[in-house]
C-alpha cells in the first residue's frame, strides 16, 4: 500500500469512505464539492481520482452521485469546520459566535 498522500489517489477504502457518507446523510440530486487536504504531486491524483460520477449499491438500492470538484484545504481547517458544524452542516448559535472569535487548531503527530 502506498504511504504519505499517495494513499489518497483512487484507493477503493476512499470510494468506500466517500459512499458510506453519502449513503448514511443522504444520496444528493445536485453535484458535490469535497473538501480534502492533499500536497504535492499527488494533489491532482488525488482529484482525478474523486471527479466524475460514482455508481454504487447498498443492498438492492443503486446509488449515484456526481463530484463536481474538489477543493484542497489544510488539515486544520478541516478540523475547525468539523468543530463548528453539526453532522447535518448547521452552525448551533454557541459555536457561531466561537467563529467570530479566535479558534487555535493543536494537532499531534
């Protein structure tokens, strides 16, 4: 298996990842936009490999979403949106207003 960011572009544990969440929050009608961290020259990869549309089945139910693009962001960021949002993507107003604060990210290796 490949180390580092290499791990990212077109493994099927990512599709399965990616299914597994559209499928438990709902499969959309409209195209998506993820948002994901790669570097380097894996980043194009890594988008290449979640672009276009994505067939699957969940017992006798066929599934289809598009991908419309992907948007690279660092780690952190993702990590503050996690925080801020809710499971269904909503901001509870407590968090609102850490937004407009300062929010400080540790991470450990």
């Amino acid at each position: 298996m490949p180390e580092g960011y290499e791990r990212l572009t077109g493994a099927p544990e990512i599709l399965a990842l990616l299914y597994g969440a559209v499928t438990l929050y709902g499969v959309p009608h409209d195209p998506l936009t993820l948002i994901g961290e790669s570097a380097g020259a894996t980043q194009q990869a890594a988008r290449d490999s979640l672009l276009g549309t994505h067939t699957w089945h969940v017992g006798r139910v066929t599934c289809n979403v598009t991908v419309e693009s992907v948007l690279t962001t660092s780690q952190p960021v993702g990590a503050m949106f996690d925080y801020l949002l809710t499971d269904t993507g909503e901001m509870p107003l407590d968090r609102r207003n850490a937004f407009r604060g300062e929010i400080g990210i540790l991470a450990s290796a």
